[in-house]
C-alpha cells in the first residue's frame, strides 16, 4: 500500500510543479505584452508557442475581451490557481489517508 500512497504523492508534487511552471509563463508572458517585445527572438516564440493554445481556447470559449485589455491570462492563472488547491491537496490527502 505504500507504493500507491508513494505514487499518488509523486504524481501530486509533478502536477503541482508543472502547474506553477504554467502560471509563471503566462505571467511573464502577460508582462511581455505591455512592452511589445521583438516577435522574432526565439524567447518571445517559444512563450507564445507554449501559452497560445490555452490562450486561445480561453479566447474562444470565453470572450473576455475589454476594450483593448485581454483577460484571458488571468482566467487561466485563476484555473491554475484552483487545480492547485483542490486537484493537488485532493491527491496529497489520498495520499495520507493511503498511509493509515
């Protein structure tokens, strides 16, 4: 039993890592766009390759357009924001109730 307990623990820390990794690269990204960066450096590229997709999807699902003020960034963060505390602290409690 405490090889699945072990497991879920791993795969919760994975989750959480990648999850907050997502969020600061939609935060810088985010911050990018207020100083229009050079769309050719491969930094720009590779952040938008990364982050377009959710982006996007937000954008369709969800037009949350204000003006000239894209809030789509910040409903992505806040589902980020929310997976980490119910998905993460959901797999960190099987886990310990696993041990008992």
């Amino acid at each position: 039993m405490f090889v699945a307990k072990n497991l879920i623990e791993a795969v919760a820390w994975i989750i959480d890592i990648l999850l907050s990794s997502y969020m600061w690269i939609l935060i810088i990204r985010a911050v990018l766009s207020w100083v229009n960066p050079d769309p050719y450096n491969p930094i720009v590229r590779a952040l938008y390759a990364i982050t377009e997709p959710v982006l996007s999807f937000m954008r369709r699902k969800f037009p949350l357009m204000a003006g000239s003020i894209d809030f789509s960034p910040m409903v992505a963060i806040l589902i980020i924001l929310f997976l980490r505390h119910f998905l993460v602290k959901t797999l960190f409690d099987l886990a310990i109730r696993m041990a008992a």
